[in-house]
C-alpha cells in the first residue's frame, strides 16, 4: 500500500528528473551525431550535412532540457517546497530573495548545472559561428554535456549510484529521523538554511564568472582536438584564439572575485592563501595563458604549434583534475572551502580519465604530423622568448601542481606526508622567481621583433623605458621601506627584485603603447594586460611585505616560556576592554558598543577609530561581526569589516568576545538603590538621575490589561559624553505586582524598577552593570597598504584581455568577410 | 643537439631540483612522543581535546593564551599552550589538527585546525514542536 503524503508538490520534480534524463540522452545523440558528421565531413562525404543537421536539434534540445532544470530548481526554491531535499537542505524561508541563486550553487548538483548551463549557451555559439569546425567541436562538447548531465542522473547502474538527482525527496533522502507520516510535511517547518558565511552578494557572482571561466576551456580544448583529428593541424588555431583569450579573461576574473571575496568576509587575513581550492583553479589559469602566448607565436612565425596543443588540452584536463580535487573530498582537511564528498568520486575520476587518456594519445599519437620548423628561431627574436615565457608559466603550474597534490600522492603511494607547515612561504620562495622572472619578459619581449634577430633594434628602442624605469626604481625603492626580514635577506632582495621589474614592465609596457604602437589602442591590449599584471605583483609586494599587524597585545601576563624574540609569539590579538581606549598604530581605538537585529543572526561590533595625536575626535567606526549559528557549526563565525583608504585598508575582526558566551561574562550582580525624583546614582563610567515617574506608558513589550497600574521611571543616562534616556516600568496588576526592565545595551547598563514607597515618594531601582572587563572584545587588526593596487591590477589586466578579445574578433569577422568578398569576385569571374 | 633540447634539459634538472626542495618543506603526521624527539622543529599532530581537562582562556589577563590538553593518536594526553585566541565552537570539534613544537612536556601551537561535525553528513531534519508531533501520528 501506498502512503499519500499530504501537501506535496511532486510535478516540478517528475518533469524536473525527466529533464535530467532527456538531457543527458539528447547531449548523447548529439554527441554520436556530431562524431558521425565529423568522420564524414574528414572524407568529404555528402552525408555529413544531415547528421550535423541531427546534432544540432539534439544538442537544441539538450540545453532546453538544462535551461528546464535550472527553471524548476529556482521554482522550487522559491516557494519553499521542502519537500525536496535540495530546497530543505540549502535554504529557509527567512533567506533574502536576492541569495536564492546563491543557495543553488551551494550545492555540487547545482553547481554542475551551473557549469552545464555555460555550456549549453556555449554550444548554441558556436554552431553559429564555428562553421566547418562545428562538428569536431560540437562532438567535444556534447560529450562533456553527456559527462555532467549524468552528474544530475541520480539513477542506479549495476548497484552503482550514477550522479547525484537534485529533484530527490526529502522523505527518500535518508535524513528523517523517523519514519514519514502522511501529514509529515506540515512538521517541516522551515529548511537548514544557507550558510551564512555564504550569504553576500560574492556568493552570488563568484560562482557565476568562475564557473564561465571553467566551462569556456573546453573550447580552445575542443578546437585543438578537433585539429588533430581532422588532421587539420594549423586552420582550428585561428578561430580558437579568441576563445582561448575569452577563457583566460573570464577564468581570471573569476578567480580574483573568489580573492576579493576571500579578502572581504573571510578571515584569512588575504586575497590569497595558496589554499588547494584556489590552487586549483590557479593552474588551468597558467596553462592557458602559456597557450595563448604559444598560439600568437606559431599565428606569426610557424614555430610552437606542437606546444600550442599541448598547453590547451592540458588546461582543460586540469580543468577535470581541479573538479576532481574539491569534489571528490580527497582535499579533506587541507582546505578551508572544498566541497564535501557526494559519493561520486569514482565517476569524477573516471571522467577525467576518459577526456585525458583520448586526448593525450591523440596528441601523441599525431605529434609527428604536426608542422614543425626545422629550422629553429634565432636567440634574439620575440618567438624565443615569448616561448620561453610560456613554459615558465608551466614551470609554475607544475610546482603548484606538486604541493596542491599531496593528497593524492598519499593516495597513490601509500604515504602520510602533511601539507608544509608555512605553506604560504613554501609556495611565495618558489612562486617569486617566476614572477620575477616572467616580469622582466613582459617589459622586455615584445621590444623584440617576430622573425628576425632583433638584439640591435631592442636594444635602441628599449633604452628610454630603461631610463625611466631606472629612475622610478631608484624613488621608489626609497620611498617604499619594504623591511620584511621574516624569511632572511635573500627573500627580502628577492621582494625588492620583483617590486623593481615590476615597475619595470608597467614603465615598458606603457611606452610600448605610446613609442612603436603609437597610442594605437585597438593593438595595445597585450601590453596593458601585461602593465595590469605588472600593477598587480606591485600591489601583492606592498600588500603582503608591508602588511602590519597593529593589535599587538602589550600587556599579556600569561607569558610561560620567556620567548626572547617577538617572532616567537607575535601577540596578534589585542583585549579591548568596553569604552577603554587602547593604542594601536597610530590609532587610538575604543570598543564602543555593539548591535544585533531582529532575524539578523550577526553581533556587530562598534570599533571607533581615532588619531593618536588628536584622540577627541574619531576618524571611522568600523562594524566587525560574529556570526551565530552558522549553518554546520552551530557556533560563531567572524566576518572582518574593513576600512578602505586610497592608499591603504583597516581590516579588522573580532577573534572573541564576552557577549558570546553570555554565561560566564554575566557575573554582575543587581544593586538596588532608594531614589526620588531628581536624585543622581553613580555608575562606573557616568552617571544616572530620576528625572520624574509617569502613569500610563506605552512601551511595544508592554501589554496592559485592564485595571493595570502602571507606572514608569524617566531616567537619563550620562556616560562617555553622550546621553541616554531609559524607561522602566512597574505595574499592580490586582494583587501582583510586575515589571518591564529595560536596557541600555551599549552601556551594558540593566535596569529594573523593582518598588514604590508611596509615603516617602520614593521608588526602588536596581541597577546592574556588566564592568568593562567583563565586557570585552578580542580583536585582530591589519593595515594593508596599497591593497588597491591589487585590484586595479587585476582590472587593467581584464582591460587588456578584453580589448584583445575584441582585436581578435574583429580580426576574424574581417577575414572572413574577405573570404567571402573573394569568392564573390571567383563567382563573378566565373560568370 | 638543438637548443630546443637543452632547454628542456636544463628545465627538467632545475624543476627536479626545486620538486625535491619542495618535498623537503612536506611535513609529516607525529605524535606527542615523536614529536618530542626533535624539539625545535615543527610538525603537525592529529588529536581529540581531552573534555575531562581544564581549558584556559582568559583575554582580561592575556589574549594570546589558550591552554587545552589534547590526547593524540597514539593515546598520550598533553598539554597545548596556543598563542591566540581561542577558537569559537572549539567544544564541538571532533578531530583537531595542531602545527608547532614540543618544548619540555608542553605542545606549543602555532595553528590550531578542528575539524567538526559535516554539515552534510550529520544533518537531521529539525522537528518544530515534538508534542504536536505525537497527536499527529496518534491520528
């Protein structure tokens, strides 16, 4: 017998799941449609029009299907049918409408749809565009839609569970705690809500861009597998250059959205951690910018094209590989934001094996029938070097590779080796050399000319950037005052190294724009791409070797080990007594109170900064908070708040706080004191005076009945030159008597209006107040200089990406209109 | 030979070279007493906190003390001095994670990672108001 639930909404979820299946079907007639087309088209066989025809309408359908899905989910989601384990597990129905996507792609279903929706929309392109190349790279890509369509199947083969079904119940889900009534739904009350931590607006683009940036690799991917196997090795690198530029852009942004996101309410202390998330979606980034500077030499010179391949096949696999590391929950503990394990690991696995053994054989496979020149290009042309640029960036991807990937060779070879203790300067020591080193390329490079021993000509046009980039060394290098001496002299003259070639390469790259391209900006974009990335290793040297910690503690007792260095125990936190000044810096700064709202779970704190020489008036508050009850921890959570100057940022949080644990702060007791109108009571910090007693208040948590007797006590509030007004009511309800207390919260002041004495006229006020040193806060404050530099950096460099993008598309929408106009003048002839 | 050839050979050693300086900076798992065996040289120690024991914070007297004893793998119970704030929600942790030094018989911690409870795996569905619960399935 079958139960009838009550209250249920199953059809979004039927059509849901058939969406599912219809899609991961139609992507796998698409998939053997565009393979058909394909090997037809290599022979030039007349068929292969109608089966490219027949992959089309697949491929039509599939994303129809996809774009389904994500509609349904969002109307699930939307209203609040819990009964779907996805909308119960990753919303509630406090949660803002405006986080309603975010809590999508909370989840991995949601996020594999995401990706799935990129390429879809991705698809639909370049059957418009992609002409004789859309079969191979439709084949490609309708394959990978088969792969993470089935990421969504959540059906069982042979015992194996098959992708993981957003639409599943929350009654199948495995998660009641009892066996499900009929009328169990009406008990749901509400869902597990979305992670607080995750409730801001980065949560609802980060993904978005990040997820662009992945999806976008499988084209340049696609184009060269497509070349290999249509044995056209040269013709796919022009249209996939835009692509492979598109990508870099888009996976760039992405990635910098998660440092800044990072930055702003995490409480790394950074925009970056070399955390193994990160790192992952670092390396495709490096591969991929490798191939691009490949695929512009070989455009030019015939040279690279075997390593052209390689770098965008690899980007795409490590594209796999990153998904692999944070899905698959191998990154346990070493990462802070790696998604947990959804029991598909193996199938993630055995993805990345069926797109790298394919596409690596092939690559092998035909690595002889890809042109290359036998003769080599000469030392001194730009060729050379931009190649040598991007094995660097390999170089560099590899090493990051290695440490990201400790979990795995503990997996592979049975070992228990742990991530370095200082991870940070385990990646900064190598990591720095490269930078330097690349820097200095991107200065000097493109002095040089494609084709042609050019050391004469570089030499004579470089000679006045070097000026002035040798003067802008030698000002700013003094004005910098760059001490790190953490890690010893060699890594600090190394930091002075790469803080001097970066003002190098911005100096170069900018009179490269104005000296040979002549303020041209239409071709500009590779040097101000390349300027931006210069801007950017300035902003990370001044922001990391200048950051300064300035909550130093001076004062603690606890001191066991007599630690003769300051590097031993850096007393990072500072104890912030309510209301009490405390030096930092150059700051003087006070503790001034904190606030909650109603269905907003965060305690903010009020952190008023003032100027050290001139402490009467205060230059900012900033607002720190803690989070309570963030979903899966059940405890607090800090998110920093920070102050941003042109020149430098705040950035502080609160470590602890005494208000968080409110059973030990509050030892305070209740003093009662005897008072008549006008009469003055003494707190710690002020003073309170009994200005007159009213009948009949009207307070919101005050509900009269009838025959209530009230009266309230009008009290004003002296304390830190500021004033306060307080009401507290008692009231003769027959024969009890009641109270309403109330609070000042800033002050910690709690006051209740516990008696009249009608015949001396006087009442009776117990006061209680928390003292300063229980009322506290444990803060950690940074100053980060020229933090701005980061990400204007990171802007320039996106400016760059895209005006190059838009050279390239231009480019090919005018070769190919001139293709066209010359078989018009064929056809002309002709007739 | 091309330079082509070199190149790569040259890159090759000099990545072998910075690989087996990396693998240097890999830490390993220890316990308490291995640990103690090289007493200024940092490892990493996977534990449980020892609930029976005291724990000490107390911002008003220092802000970078935390005190805790922790039972590692092998069993041992230790004392943790960590210089920082305590971690919020330190109860809760299951697993914990230390980075530092055995000086004497105390662990000095520079970094402290917990591991809690998996928001996924744990999950139950919260039940407003058993009582009325009860008089549904009684219906």
């Amino acid at each position: 017998m079958t139960t009838h639930y009550i209250g249920e909404h199953l059809f979004p979820g039927q059509i849901g799941h058939l969406a599912v299946i219809i899609a991961f079907i139609s992507a796998l007639l698409a998939t053997i449609s565009y393979v058909k087309a394909s090997l037809l088209q290599k022979q030039n066989l007349p068929d292969a029009t109608s089966w490219k025809k027949l992959g089309r309408a697949a491929f039509v359908i599939q994303a129809v299907a996809i774009f389904s899905i994500f509609g349904l989910l969002i109307w699930i989601i939307s209203h609040h049918y819990f009964e779907y384990y996805y909308v119960w597990e990753h919303t509630s129905r406090d949660l803002a409408l405006k986080y309603l996507l975010a809590s999508l792609w909370e989840g991995q279903e949601g996020s594999f749809l995401l990706w799935a929706i990129w390429h879809a929309i991705l698809g639909l392109i370049l059957i418009r565009v992609a002409k004789q190349w859309e079969s191979p790279v439709m084949s490609v890509i309708s394959f990978a839609q088969c792969c993470i369509a089935s990421m969504l199947l959540g059906i069982y083969f042979f015992g194996y569970r098959v992708g993981s079904n957003p639409f599943i119940l929350l009654r199948n889900a495995g998660v009641m705690p009892f066996e499900p009534g009929p009328n169990y739904l009406s008990m749901i009350r509400d869902g597990a809500g979305l992670n607080a931590l995750l409730q801001n607006y980065w949560m609802v683009i980060h993904p978005p861009v990040l997820f662009l940036g992945f999806a976008s690799t499988i084209v340049p991917f696609a184009y060269a597998i497509g070349g290999l196997w249509m044995k056209q090795y040269s013709e796919w690198v022009k249209p996939a250059l835009p692509w492979a530029v598109f990508s870099a852009m888009v996976l760039g942004t992405g990635i910098m959205l998660g440092g800044a996101w990072a930055y702003e309410s995490l409480t790394f202390g950074g925009y970056w951690a070399w955390d193994p998330v990160e790192n992952a979606s670092l390396v495709p980034w490096l591969t991929l910018v490798a191939g691009i500077h490949t695929l512009l030499v070989y455009k030019h010179t015939g040279h690279s094209l075997r390593s052209s391949f390689f770098f965008l096949i690899i980007s795409f696999i490590l594209v796999l590989y990153s998904t692999f590391l944070t899905r698959s929950g191998i990154l346990g503990d070493s990462s802070v934001h790696a998604f947990t394990d959804l029991g598909m690991s193996g199938q993630l696995l055995v993805y990345l094996f069926v797109f790298l053994i394919p596409a690596l054989g092939l690559f092998f496979y035909r690595y002889k029938h890809i042109a290359a020149p036998s003769q080599e290009e000469p030392l001194h042309t730009r060729e050379f070097w931009m190649f040598i640029g991007s094995l660097l960036l390999f170089i560099s991807a590899v090493f990051i590779s290695f440490t990201t990937s400790i979990p795995v060779w503990n997996k592979i070879f049975h070992t228990h080796m742990a991530e370095p203790v200082d991870r940070e300067f385990h990646y900064n020591r190598i990591q720095i050399f490269i930078a330097i080193l690349l820097a200095l390329g991107t200065a000097v490079v493109q002095y040089y000319k494609y084709k042609q021993e050019s050391w004469s000509y570089l030499r004579k046009k470089i000679a006045i950037p070097t000026l002035i980039a040798f003067v802008a060394c030698v000002i700013f290098g003094w004005l910098s005052e760059i001490h790190y001496t953490k890690y010893g002299i060699g890594f600090l003259t190394a930091i002075y190294l790469l803080f001097f070639v970066s003002i190098y390469a911005v100096v170069a790259n900018l009179s490269y724009i104005v000296l040979i391209l002549k303020g041209n900006w239409k071709k500009a974009g590779a040097s101000i791409a390349h300027a931006g990335f210069a801007l950017f290793l300035i902003g990370v040297v001044l922001s990391s070797a200048k950051k300064q910690v300035i909550s130093i503690d001076r004062m603690g007792m606890m001191d066991v080990f007599n630690f003769s260095n300051k590097n031993e125990n850096p007393r990072e936190n500072v104890f912030l007594p309510f209301g009490v000044p405390v030096q930092m810096g150059d700051y003087d700064v006070t503790y001034i109170g904190d606030s909650t709202a109603p269905g907003d779970p965060k305690i903010y704190y009020a952190v008023q900064f003032a100027d050290r020489r001139d402490p009467s008036k205060p230059l900012f508050t900033l607002y720190p908070d803690i989070l309570k009850n963030t979903k899966g921890m059940q405890g607090y959570s800090a998110n920093p708040h920070t102050q941003h100057f042109w020149d430098k940022d705040i950035f502080t949080y609160v470590n602890y706080a005494s208000n968080i644990e409110p059973d030990q702060s509050d030892t305070a007791r209740y003093y009662t004191h005897e008072l008549q109108v006008g009469d003055t009571v003494f707190l710690q910090n002020g003073y309170l005076i009994l200005k007159s007693l009213y009948r009949n208040p009207v307070k919101p948590v005050y509900h009269p009945a009838p025959g209530d007797i009230a009266v309230a006590a009008e009290l004003s509030v002296f304390s830190g030159g500021h004033s306060y007004r307080a009401d507290p009511i008692y009231y003769l309800r027959g024969n009890e008597q009641g109270a309403i207390d109330d609070t000042i919260s800033s002050l910690q002041l709690y006051l209740h209006f516990a008696g009249i004495d009608p015949q001396a006229k006087k009442i009776l006020l117990a006061i209680k107040q928390i003292p300063p040193k229980d009322h506290f806060i444990v803060l950690k404050a940074y100053v980060f200089p020229f933090i701005n530099m980061v990400w204007l950096g990171v802007a320039v460099t996106i400016l760059g990406f895209l005006i190059s993008l838009i050279h390239r598309i231009r480019q090919q929408i005018g070769s190919r209109s001139s293709i066209k106009k010359s078989s018009y003048a064929v056809q002309e002839m002709e007739t | 030979m091309k330079r082509f050839h070199i190149i790569l050979l040259v890159l090759i050693a000099a990545a072998i070279a910075v690989i087996v300086s990396l693998v240097g900076d890999f830490s390993t798992y220890e316990t308490f007493a291995s640990a103690a065996r090289h007493p200024n040289k940092e490892y990493r120690v996977i534990g449980e906190l020892d609930k029976a024991m005291p724990q000490v914070y107390e911002p008003q007297k220092d802000p970078n003390y935390f005190s805790f004893y922790m039972k590692d793998k092998a069993g041992n119970v230790r004392k943790v001095v960590y210089l920082g704030s305590r971690p919020t929600d330190f109860e809760r942790s299951e697993q914990i994670v230390l980075t530092g030094q055995m000086r004497d018989s105390v662990f000095l911690s520079t970094q402290i990672l917990m591991k809690c409870p998996s928001k996924y795996k744990n999950d139950q569905v919260a039940i407003s108001q058993m009582s009325s619960t009860d008089s549904h399935i009684a219906k």
